[in-house]
C-alpha cells in the first residue's frame, strides 16, 4: 500500500521552522513578513524539486500541483493544504503540518507515478491567523473578499495590509484575481493538529472534523480623559483602562453564565494610551473575540456584550465605541468526507472519533464553496498557540498517510 516518507516529511517540518524560529523555541512568521516570504520561496523551490508545478494568486495563496497549474471548472482539482504563517510565539505544527503533509502526499503520489482521475494541489492559504484580516487567503480564494477595500486591512498594531503587501513585492489591487471559478474544486480535504486535549485523552488516533467553530471579533475602544496621575483626585478622574478592564470581567462573566456549552471568549490585545505610569488612561483599545458553533449564539452574545459596554460605558463617566471586526461563519464538513476517512483509517487499523473543532481554519471558508473536511492528529498535551506546541512524530505520520488515502479516494470518486 501507497505510503508516505516520513523521515522526508520530518526532515521539511524541521527546515520550515527555520523561517522565523525564536531563540526560546517557537516561532513568529507573519504573512508577508522576511521570514515568511523565505519561506515562500523554500516551499516553491521543495515543491518543484518533487516534481509539482507551482503557481502564486493574487492574494498571495502558494499552489503546487500534479499536472495544472490553474483553477478551472473544466478539470476541478482535489485540493489539500492548510497555512505557514503562524500567531505570535507560536508552534511549529499550527499549519506547517498541513501543508508539509499535503507536499508529502502529492510527492508520494507523483514518485510512485500513481495515476489519479482528477489532478491534485496543495495549498499554502495567506494570514490564516488573520493579523490583517480572518482567514484572508481562502476567503479571497473563494470570492468573498469582493467589494472590501484593501486600504482598510491592518493589524491590531496598526501594519496595514497594502504596505507588507507591497514591501513583499505583491499587488494589492490584484488579490479579487485569486477568485477561483464555481466548480474548480472537487473536494478540499485539511490535516491539522488537534490544538486541544481530547484525542490524546481518549487514546484517539485520528480525528474527523464534523463542525468548525464561528468566530466573532469586535474592537472595544473606551474613551476617558487624559490626566496627571498625581494631582487629579481620585474620584475625578475618568480612566479609560477601568472600563476596559470591567468591560473584560463582566463581558466574560456573561458568556460563561449565557452562552451555550461550548461558547468561549478571550481578549487578547489591551493598548492603553498614552501609555505612560504618570498619565491616567485616556483612551483604551481591546480586541474582543467570541466563539461558538451556532450562529444565533453568537450574534445574541455579540448584542449582550454590546449592552454591557454601553453600560460600563455610562457608569464610569466614559464613551464607547463597539467596532465589528471580523464574523467568521461557523461551517459543517461535508459528510461524504467523513465517511471517506473513516474508511481510510479502518483500512490503515486507526481509530477516530468524530469532533468539533473550536479552532478556526480555511477550510470552513472551503465548505461554502465545495465538500470540505478535516484529519486531526492528537497534539500532545492539547497544547496550541505556544512555543511548546507539539505531537508525536508516529501520529503525524499516521495523519500524513490517512490524509494520502483519503486524497487518492476523493481523486478517484
Ligand atoms: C486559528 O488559529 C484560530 O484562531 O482558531
Ligand atoms: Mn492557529
Ligand atoms: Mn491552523
């Protein structure tokens, strides 16, 4: 049987990390960032060298296929991949694995020169982790970033999108040419880590995605006064920080006590201005983010702690500002995968479970656009979004190769 090299595989994880490694361990690569465009060119020059043809859209996505070079609806592609960027300090694995597994996969298949009926590609999406926007690449990838304006992406630190764009050498007026036609993806399978702790605790080997999480964010952005710190009377000052920081508890408290079971919310950017010891907060920023697999959920929660804002607002003496930022839509993957996988790890003696996915990833924006679905490996100690990120190499090599199977089964249905 078909299966992939896993020291070949092992050996790529190692060189990707490379690109943005941190002397602690770890890794930082924003998209279009140095570190990130070498990697770029890495991936490009590995994925030639197996024998791929390589081509990058408009929106920075990175392709590498069997035999095409474009999307076309006239010969739909079997499409894997997943992201190399990655959050701040953050792992080796979140994304590496499923675009080096993907590479490794269509390497097998290309060396072994196993014929498939429909061609296949990996792909390598841009900001997956949305420092300029939620799911940027396969968002552009499957038209829905038409009729937003570049100029008004940027990160929480205020980098806008059209100038990392243009320092990496791409065209920000071109990424609506990444829109791929209707009907140019036959199916988009994504191998990932777990990022949480249930498979390694119930002994699980492979995870099938059935759901993916929606996901709200909102900046908060609480106006005070600016005052001397030493001289303003305690019950005159109007701080900003203390409405950001109220807002935080009671906001958290509400989800907690008024969500559904599985609703969860972080803040996890707080900028104070000016931002010094010896000036009370005039101003304080907060990115807010919520989650839950049901939509309704969501936009009553987004509605309560709007509420709660108001009144934190009105009760210290201060303005509020609620911002949308972003609404990631929650996604259902496509049954027929999830039976194809299933027979894949049966086939290969694994066992899987079925599961939710709390994180997010491209392919729920692949779900509205064609079947799309996920193989989750456990990741030890459910650790995620740390430097000490990290699964066992003979689960990633099983992923790897339940991720082939399950490839060669969706190029030949
Ligand atoms: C993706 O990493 C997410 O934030 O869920
Ligand atoms: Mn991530
Ligand atoms: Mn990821």
């Amino acid at each position: 049987m078909l299966a992939i090299d896993a020291g070949r595989l092992s050996r790529r994880l190692s060189e990707l990390a490379r690109f943005g490694a941190l002397p602690g361990g770890g890794v930082t690569r924003h998209c279009w960032h140095p570190p990130y465009e070498e990697a770029r060119k890495w991936l490009i020059g590995e994925a030639r060298a197996a024998g791929l043809t390589t081509w990058v859209d408009g929106a920075g996505n990175v392709f590498a296929g069997t035999g095409v070079d474009r999307f076309s609806a006239e010969r739909p592609i079997v499409l894997t991949g997943s992201h190399i960027d990655t959050v701040p300090e953050g792992g080796t694995l979140d994304g590496a694995l499923g675009v080096m597994a993907g590479l490794e996969a269509l390497h097998t298949i290309a060396a072994s020169k196993t014929a498939t009926k429909r061609p296949l590609a990996v792909a390598a999406w841009s900001d997956e982790e949305g420092r300029y926007g939620s799911l940027f690449g396969s968002r552009a990838f499957i038209g829905k970033l038409a009729g937003l304006k570049m100029e008004d992406f940027a990160a929480v630190d205020g980098e806008k999108l059209v100038d990392v764009m243009r320092k990496a050498g791409f065209d920000p007026a071109r990424v609506h040419e990444a829109a791929a036609p209707q009907g140019s993806v036959a199916g988009y399978i994504e191998l990932h880590i777990e990022q949480g702790p249930r498979l390694e605790e119930n002994r699980i080997d492979i995870g099938v995605v059935q759901a993916i999480v929606g996901v709200r964010r909102s900046r908060i952005i609480f106006h005070g006064q600016a005052d001397h710190a030493g001289t303003t009377p305690m019950e005159r000052r109007r701080d900003a920080f203390l409405g950001g920081a109220e807002y935080a508890l009671r906001a958290r408290e509400h989800v907690v006590s008024k969500g559904s079971t599985v609703s969860v919310t972080n803040i996890g950017v707080v900028y104070v201005h000016p931002g010094a010891s010896n000036i009370v907060p005039g101003r304080t920023e907060m990115m807010h983010e919520m989650r839950d697999p049901d939509p309704a959920v969501l936009e009553r929660l987004w509605n309560e702690c709007r509420d709660i804002a108001d009144a934190v607002a009105k009760e210290r003496q201060l303005r509020v500002e609620v911002r949308p930022m972003s609404a990631t839509l929650p996604a259902q993957c496509a049954p027929k995968i999830q039976a194809m996988t299933e027979d894949v790890c049966k086939t290969l003696g694994l066992s899987s479970q079925r599961m939710y996915s709390a994180a997010g990833h491209d392919a729920q924006n692949l779900a509205a656009f064609t079947d799309s679905g996920m193989i989750f490996i456990p990741s030890s100690g459910g650790k995620s979004h740390r430097i000490d990120e990290t699964s066992d190499p003979v689960a990633i090599e099983r992923g790897a190769n339940v991720l082939l199977h399950t490839l060669l089964s969706l190029a030949n249905a």
